[in-house]
C-alpha cells in the first residue's frame, strides 16, 4: 500500500474552503435561532452534501475513475492533477483506455475534495454538538458518532485505491457511505419535536424493510464492485433462462481481487451471474415488502404522504434497475439507481427514528390515541 500524506494539508485547505460556504449560509440564516434550529440546520445541509457524495461516489466508480490517481490522498504526491500532469500524460499515452487519464485524476480528486469538505463540516458538527449540548434535547453522541464513521469510511477510502478496487472494500466502501447518510437522517430527526404516531406492529414492518433494503444495498453494491450488471441482459429471465448457469461460491467469496477467484484464476462467467441474479432475487423480495408497507401507510391519512413517498421511491428503483439491464447499464440510470437506494434506506431511517424518538413504540401508540387503531 502506499500512502503518500505530503499532499494532505493542501486537500484539507480545500476541503475547508469547501465547507465555508455552507457554514456562511447557516450562520447568516440561523444566526438568530435557536441552537437546536442552527444546529438541524447544519445537519441538514451536511445530510445533503453527503447525498451528492454518494451520487459522485457512484459516478467516479461508474466511470472506472477510481484509480485515476493510483495513490492517496493525493494525485503522484501532488494536491490535484495539474501537479500531476506529466505522470498522467505518461499514463496515458501507455494505456489510452486505461484506469489513469486526465478526465478519470478530476473525477477522481472531486471525490476527494467534496469527502474532505463533508469531513470538515461533521466535525463543527460535532464540535458545536457538545458546546450546545446544555442548550439542545439532542445527544452530542449522535454527532460524535457520525465523526467516528466519516473517520473510518475515509479510511476505506484509502483501501479502495490502494487495494486496487478489491471488491470486498468497494462494496465496504459504498455501503459505509450509506450508513453515513443514515446516521445524518437520523440525526437531524432527532430535533424534530413529537413522534410519529406508528403503532407497534407498523413499525416493527418499517424496521425490517429497512434492515432488508441495506441487505439489498449490499447486494447491489457487490453487483457493481464485481461489474455484473452486464451478466444478464434479458427480463424476466436471465440468459433466456428462469435459472441460468451460476457459480455461487466463486461469486460470494469475499478474499479475492477483482476479476478474479479466491485461487487467482479468471472469476467465470457463471459466477458474475450469480451475483446479479442474487440482486435480482432479493429485489423482487424488498419491492414487495416496500409495496406493501407503502399501502399500509396510505391506508392511514395521517402517514399518507410518507406512503407515496415510498411508492414514489419503489418506482424509481424499479424503473432505474430495469433500465440498467434492458439498455446495458448507462450511466445515468446506474447513478440513479444509487441515488434511490441512499434516498430509500434515509427515509426509512427518518420514520424509524421519528417513531422511537419520545420512548417505545408502544408508548408511541397511546400518544396516538385512537387515530390510528384502525391500523393494528
């Protein structure tokens, strides 16, 4: 692995400068409010600009951009690609269709700066969590907690280019991005005052769509670490078939480098078919249980408007994953299909915080009142 931190101060310098500009706009909005209306504030707009990094993420692997400056944090010991320039003109000219060109380094290196600016902002974040900690309802530790997780998905971050795209870390990678975002939802929930009037039943289902849809997101994370969107290009089947050839042993096996099997040789076929089928199994298994949970909050008018919002949801990853497979995986409908699972598992994250924030469900139901028996 090789890590070279001479660049880091330079990246850090605009990661802050980065983060300025939302901290400006905060401030002058909410200089006036409450700390805990400051503080949802900020939380939001970092919640906002870490969807946005997802969505990059998503664009910077989609366009196999993640090696487009082979080192870290840097790009060739330098802070952007216009220190680099002779390094990737070299590297070019010896592989023009290769992971290291001008246009991959800026893809890449953007990912960086925003990751470093959404860094920067989880800490004040942070900071300012615990200097208004007296004056705020909410825990510092939500805050404490998200700094803690940015820390490590930087770090996987690292791994990701210094471990040449090893697949188990893509897949770590983009899932921590994901979790990030979650804690984000869940934090800025946090200082919305009063429940969610979920009775106990509704939301024990709210909590296991969420568990099955970062299940999902596991799987669909591993599909496009291991590049088998293209496995198969047919619906309903897959390969003309209801149960092609699949190697599931090959596919799942978490020790090995990308294209490969846990022995070195060539990852068959077979196995890069199992792993999108796999996703396409347990998609037809999450939209039902989405579909079902969103006609369960439609039925109640006052959780309506979340239930379109998972129909709403349910739609666009069925429509961007369809589109991924019948029009060979372009780029605007992988990115969205990415974009849809972060805004799904943040949403369900939402209600299940909202509906815990004051005590247990059950607690939660007699704030209710009789408004929602109809429910059980």
């Amino acid at each position: 692995m090789s890590y070279d931190l001479a660049p880091v101060a330079r990246i850090a310098l605009v990661g802050v400068a980065l983060a300025a500009v939302p901290l400006a706009w905060v401030w002058l909005r909410h200089r006036r409010t409450t700390p805990a209306q400051g503080l949802r504030a900020l939380t939001l707009v970092t919640l906002f600009l870490t969807f946005d990094l997802v969505l990059l993420g998503a664009f910077t692997r989609l366009t196999d951009s993640g090696l487009g400056c082979p080192d870290w944090p840097g790009c060739y010991g330098n802070a952007s690609p216009l220190g680099a320039q002779a390094q990737i003109d070299a590297a070019q000219s010896a592989l023009p269709s290769g992971p290291v060109t001008h246009g991959k380094a800026w893809i890449e290196m953007t990912h960086r700066y925003l990751a470093t600016g959404v860094g920067v902002l989880i800490t004040v974040l942070a900071l300012m969590s615990w200097l208004q900690r007296k004056r705020v309802a909410v825990s510092p530790w939500w805050a404490t907690a998200t700094l803690a997780w940015v820390c490590l998905q930087g770090a996987f971050g690292a791994l990701t280019v210094t471990m040449k795209l090893y697949p188990a870390i893509v897949t770590a990678h983009l899932l921590g991005g994901i979790t990030l975002l979650a804690l984000l939802a869940a934090q800025a929930q946090a200082y919305v005052p009063g429940p969610l009037p979920l009775p106990r039943r509704l939301y024990t289902t709210t909590l296991a769509v969420l568990a099955l849809s970062v299940l999902q997101v596991a799987l669909g994370a591993w599909v496009s670490a291991n590049y088998a969107v293209l496995a198969c290009t047919d619906f309903p089947t897959c390969q003309g078939s209801w149960w092609p050839a699949m190697d599931f042993e090959r596919g799942f096996a978490l020790r090995r480098e990308l294209g490969q099997d846990e022995h070195g040789e060539w990852l068959p076929f077979a196995a890069l078919t199992a792993i999108h089928y796999a996703h396409r199994l347990a998609a037809y298994v999450v939209l039902t249980a989405i579909a079902l949970l969103a006609l369960r909050f439609i039925a109640q008018p006052p959780l309506r408007k979340w239930g379109w919002a998972l129909a709403g949801l349910l739609v666009w990853q069925f429509a961007s994953g369809l589109a991924n497979v019948v029009l060979g995986w372009p780029l605007l409908a992988a990115v969205a299909h990415t974009g849809g699972a972060a805004a799904l598992v943040a949403l369900l994250t939402v209600l299940v915080v909202w509906a815990r924030q004051t005590g247990p469900p059950a607690a939660t139901n007699q704030h209710a009142g009789g408004q929602l028996d109809a429910v059980r």
